[in-house]
C-alpha cells in the first residue's frame, strides 16, 4: 500500500500530468526550430499543432514525427481559430502574423535562432520554461552536452573544407554549421567569419581537402545549378565530397550531434 | 567607316582583356595568361572554367543584342525597336523557365536554347502581326511590346512561384534582369550554335536594309525580296535573342542604345550600322559586366541593372526627340 502511494507520488514528480496542468494546456508552434523542441518535450496533448514544414523531411529531422500533429502555416487566421494558450514562434518567423496575435491577446514565445552550439541549451531551457516541462528540458540538456563532450576529440591533422551552397553561399566559423564542421575536425576556409556569398574563383583558389554540400531540391534550380559547375567538379574530383542532409543542420536541436557524428565519420574516411 | 570598325574593335579586345582580369582570384596579367594557357594550378580553373566562358558570353550576347537591335530599327524603320523593350527577351525567358521547370532540359541539354529560341519567335511574330511594318508606328508597335513584356514577365513568376523548388522563386531577378555569374563552357556550347545560325541569316541583310530605307515599293524595285527579308530578320532576331536569353536571362537596352550611338558614325545608313552595332553591343556588355564584378565584388549585381541605368535615359530621349519630331 505504502510501497503503491509512493510509486504513484514518483510518478508525479516525474511529472507527466501535473507539469502538463501548470503550464499551456494548447500550444501551437509555427517555426521548424521551435516545433522539433517542443516535439520532444511537450506532455501528451499539449502541443496542438506544428508547421507544415516540419512534415518536410529535407528540412525537419522529425518529419516522422511532426506527422501526428496538424499542420499549420504560420498564418494569423489559422492560428487564431487553433484556439492556442501559448504559440512557439521563431524571432523571424511570420512577424505580421506574430504581431497580429499578440495584439489579440494570444501569448507568444519568440525563440531566436540558435547561431552557436552553446546557445542550444538556452534555447531548449526557453522553450522548456514556456511549456512548462522545466525537469524535461534539464534532462534534455545534460544528455546533449554529455554526448557533445565526447564528440568534441582533439584532432592533430585538420584537413581544410567548405561548405557550399546554393547561390555560391558559404557558412564561417561563427555559425551554427561552421561549429558542426569545427567540431567534426573540419578547417572551414571561410575561417572566422558569418559566412556569406563564396565566388566560384575564391572557391577554386582556396582548393580545400574536402567539399561539402546541400543535397539538391526537387524541381531544378539555377541556384543550384552551381554545385554542378565545372569547377565545383573539378575540386569534387580531386577532393573529398560529401552532401549533407540540410535536416540535421537547419535547427539548434540535439539532432546537430547526428551532423557531427556523419562528418567525423567522413573525415575519418579521408586519412 | 573602316576607321569606326578599327576603333570598335579595338574597344572590343581591351573589353574582353579587362573582363579576363577582373576577378575575386587577384593575379597579375601574365600570370592569369599563362594561366589560361594551361599552366599555374587552380589560377588555370579560375582562368579556362570561370573567367573565360564569362567572357566569351558577354562577347556573343552583346554582340547578338547590338545586331538584332540594329536590324529590328532597320527593318521596322523605327529607333525604338529593341529585343528587350518590345518583350522578346523576356518571352525568351519565359521559354527557357518553363523548359528548365518541366524537367526538359535536364533530359535534352538544348531544350533549353530550343525553347527560349521558339517563344522569341512566338513574339517577334505576334509584334509583326500587330503593329506591321508601316513606317513610323511606333505607338503599336511599343504597346504591343509592353503587353508582350507584361505577360511573360507574370508568367515567368507564376512558373517560378509554383515550383516545388525553396530557390527558384528568387530567380526571378535573373531571369527578368540577367547575369554572366557562374556560367560555364556548357552555357556558352548551347548558346554558340544558334547564335551562329542568327549571325549567318542576319550578316548579309545590310544592302537589302539599305534599300528599305527608301521605302518599300522602291525597295522591292531595287531586286530586295520583302518576305526572304522579313523572314531573315524574324528568325536571326529570334535565334540570337532566344539563345542569349536562355544562358544569361534578359539582358536589356543594348540593342537601343549602342544603334543610336553608331548610327551618326555610318552615316545614319542601317547596312553599316549592323555590324558597328555587333562590336559596340560587345563592347557595353563586356564593359557592363566587368563594371558590376568591380562595384560589387561579392554580390551578384545584375547587367540588367547597368545597362537600364544607361539606358532608361536614351529610352526618355527619344521618346522626347519623337514627340518634338511630331509636333
């Protein structure tokens, strides 16, 4: 009797029902970033529904998933007939709709995005916080920065990469997809910077050990078109390439651990 | 005249050596023609697959832009005739848009000139039908280029909005405004042959303009066949149009603007004025394009940009110098 009060008191700490009472009781999340957090910390039925983007298995690492909860736009109309007590927005998500609920007096949560893998514990413990899962989030963050810990070796032959993109983008050291390449042992050539747009001839000069690029979109682009350029072969050929799933690159979410993992993988390969 | 030729051309070839300099990759002259000879490691990359095709295309397309301008204002004997103004660059567009939206391009690399090649077409034949080749109906002919360019314009964006692509939607700069970025020897192999085949239809067509300039009638007196000369014009406008447009997007005013600055230096005769204007029309997109690889170094400012700044201005004086004509 004893024994069956204090497991049904263990189960309460553990929180599942009671955290769900304190916090929103219907939250609707309208950014991909926000969403895959909110997925993995949110109580059973409190999170109502995510973006459509978060279905789309090219951007979302929880496309599976996001598939059990209804899609929405990020629209104020919609939105606003969800009914939520809390909407997960992203800070440059939908501002005219964002503006609009906060003039109707829906609360709204804005999460930057995350440009550095430290700002990733923040942004789960912001999120935590608003739902109301304060206990899940910690775990959630100790888990994260165990597993990063390890993956995080010292590496003494650091062989030179570029990340490139569509249009010619490239990302530098001081983001989120430089850290990842960083930290998998990776020297970025776009060195110290944000990033930015990388002409084919800096390209070309710079000649870097390994390439690393988007995986393509359907329907054809010319903004692509470039990953097929000759130079961008050329270097493919002599080089080390790799094509990342953008999924696992797009959001500060633990699943930047998996990107992390691949591309030490793949340097690993190149010695 | 051939004094105007020998400065044209050589205004073409220091172009086209200032357009192989300029670069994000720095390297001295010497260097960068070794380089495209084949010696120096990734300078030769830089040099045979960037720098080179970039500069051959700007070379053709300004060439076909200046030639087809000069022959449109000949035939039509109207200043204002121009590919990018009266809508066939931009139907152009369109049909290089659609053939690269529908997958046909990816499947037969020369859909892409083949398409943009047949809606120019498609326009020429519909601004012919319109406004026809009375003397001086410039009205017509210029609204109906306005509904051209009105129509393809909205539908290049609706293809382009409607595809499953994140990226294509902002392409819709390149296609309407045109750019030399990042182009390879493929784009300048799919461009070349149609633009030889318009070069071809369009080089021995300066007697038979000569004649027009008289008047039809007295044309057709002097041994001109009106409908081979017609047909000629259509067909070469559209081949260079189409394929220049398919690889670099819609480039316009140089077929304004380089005719009306030649034409006193032929003696205002459309014949001569054909092949100055190829040179000259080289001449301002080389110039153009390595203008914006100077400003902007690291953004993907567009020829169209440049060129309409120089060319909106003639456009008004015209317009200006018509209506005092009339009055």
């Amino acid at each position: 009797m004893l024994r069956r009060a204090a497991l049904a008191l263990a189960l309460c700490a553990a929180g599942l029902p009671v955290a769900a009472e304190e916090g929103p009781r219907r939250v609707v999340s309208i950014n991909l970033c926000t969403d895959q957090i909110a997925m993995q910390l949110a109580a059973p039925g409190q999170l109502h529904s995510v973006s459509w983007i978060a279905r789309d298995p090219r951007s979302s690492a929880m496309a599976q998933e996001a598939q059990a909860y209804p899609a929405n736009h990020g629209r104020a109309e919609e939105i606003w007939l969800m009914k939520p007590d809390l909407v997960l927005a992203g800070s440059f998500t939908s501002r005219a709709a964002v503006e609009m609920l906060k003039r109707l007096g829906t609360p709204v949560v804005e999460v930057a995005p995350a440009y550095s893998l430290d700002d990733i514990p923040d942004r789960i413990r912001s999120i935590g916080t608003a739902l109301g899962r304060e206990a899940q989030a910690e775990e959630m963050i100790a888990t994260f920065e165990g597993r990063l810990a390890t993956l995080r070796a010292q590496v003494d032959d650091r062989p030179s990469a570029a990340i490139y993109y569509a249009n010619g983008y490239t990302t530098g050291d001081r983001t989120l997809a430089g850290e990842i390449l960083i930290t998998a042992g990776f020297d970025n050539i776009a060195g110290d910077t944000m990033g930015g747009h990388l002409p084919l001839e800096t390209l070309a000069m710079a000649d870097p050990d390994a390439i690393i690029t988007g995986t393509p979109y359907p329907g054809a682009s010319r903004s692509e078109e470039i990953l097929e350029h000759p130079v961008v072969e050329a270097i493919r050929d002599r080089a080390a390439s790799r094509a990342v799933s953008d999924s696992d690159w797009i959001c500060g979410t633990p699943y930047v651990l998996k990107a992390i993992d691949d591309l030490a993988a793949f340097r690993k390969g190149l010695e | 005249m051939t004094r105007l030729f020998a400065v044209l051309a050589t205004l073409v070839i220091l172009l086209a050596l200032a357009a192989l300099m300029v670069g994000p990759a720095d390297a001295g002259l010497a260097a960068s023609l070794r380089a495209l000879l084949g010696e120096g490691g990734p300078l030769v990359l830089v040099m045979q697959e960037i720098r080179l095709p970039r500069m051959m295309l700007g070379l053709m397309i300004g060439a076909s832009l200046g030639l087809s301008g000069a022959a449109l204002q000949g035939y039509l004997r109207n200043p204002l005739a121009e590919p990018g103004l009266i809508g066939i660059s931009s139907s152009a567009a369109l049909g290089a848009v659609i053939a690269i939206q529908t997958g046909l391009a990816a499947a037969f690399a020369l859909a892409l000139p083949l398409m943009a090649l047949a809606f120019a077409l498609l326009a020429v034949v519909i601004l012919l039908a319109l406004s026809g080749t009375r003397r001086g109906d410039t009205l017509t002919l210029i609204l109906a280029g306005i509904a051209i360019s009105a129509t393809s314009g909205a539908l290049t964006q609706l293809v382009l909005n409607l595809s499953p692509n994140p990226f294509a939607t902002s392409e819709i700069v390149f296609w309407l405004m045109g750019s030399l970025a990042d182009r390879s020897m493929t784009h300048v192999a799919l461009a070349a042959p149609f633009m030889g085949l318009g070069f071809l239809l369009m080089a021995g067509l300066g007697r038979s303009l000569d004649a027009l300039t008289l008047g039809e009638d007295a044309a057709e007196s002097m041994g001109v066949n009106l409908t081979r000369l017609r047909l000629r014009v259509v067909i070469g406008t559209a081949c260079v149009v189409g394929a220049g447009t398919a690889v670099a997007g819609a480039i316009g005013f140089i077929g304004l603007v380089v005719p009306h600055l030649l034409r006193p230096f032929t003696g205002h005769r459309p014949g001569p004025l054909l092949w100055a204007s190829a040179l000259g029309g080289a001449a301002m997109l080389l110039a153009a394009d390595v203008a914006v690889r100077v400003t902007l170094p690291d953004r993907d400012l567009k020829l169209g940009v440049l060129t309409a700044l120089v060319g909106a201005p003639f456009f008004l004086h015209l317009i200006w110098r018509n209506r005092r004509a009339r009055a």
